[in-house]
C-alpha cells in the first residue's frame, strides 16, 4: 500500500469507509515495484498499484482486480524555472511522459 500521506491511500480509505467497509489490514507500505514484487510473489496477499504499472514486466504473471466505483485520477505534470533553457533530453522526456499519459487516458 501507498504510505498515508500519498492522495492515493487517503482516497483508498475513504473509499472503504464511505461503503461501510472495513479498511483492509496494512503489512507494508511501499511505492518500489521490485519491492511489491517481492513481498507478493507466492503469497495470497494483495496491493495497491496504478492500472498503467499492470502492463510493467514486473507485474507479469500477476492478476488484477479492480474496486467497483473507485477511481483515482492522478495529475502529472513538470515544474521548471522560467527562462531555462530546453535540452533535447528534457524534450524526449516530455514527449515520452505525454505519450504514456495518453496511454492510459486519451483524453490527457
């Protein structure tokens, strides 16, 4: 699960409580890939995790679920200070975090 502080886990739970449910019982907290990995390879426990990291080779081979009603938009975006000048990198970066913005949500 997303630590406490994240806009994901305080969406998670109020999720929980608006349908009367009981929030589910946190082992670990974690956004690392390889470590959710880990800790759920042979095992019957469950995570939390963004529907564009289920198509992430790390994610390979394990089975998704999703909360009926629950959805989390999340904004991306950059911040920079004016006047810096563009490199070629910070331009492929934009360019390749716009195209899997669109990926996952056409509309971005």
């Amino acid at each position: 699960m997303p630590d406490l502080e994240e806009p994901g886990r305080a969406t998670l739970d109020a999720y929980f409580m608006v349908h009367n449910q009981r929030k589910p019982k946190v082992k670990i907290t974690t956004n690392a890939d390889h470590l959710i990995r880990h800790f759920l390879t042979g095992t019957h426990y469950l995570s939390v995790t963004p529907r564009m990291n289920v198509s992430l080779p790390q994610f390979r081979g394990f089975g998704q679920f999703t909360l009926q009603d629950f959805d989390l938009q999340r904004k991306v975006g950059i911040v920079r200070r004016a006047g810096i000048i563009s490199t070629p990198l910070y331009l492929s970066f934009i360019e390749l975090l716009s195209k899997r913005t669109r990926a996952v949500d056409p509309s971005a």
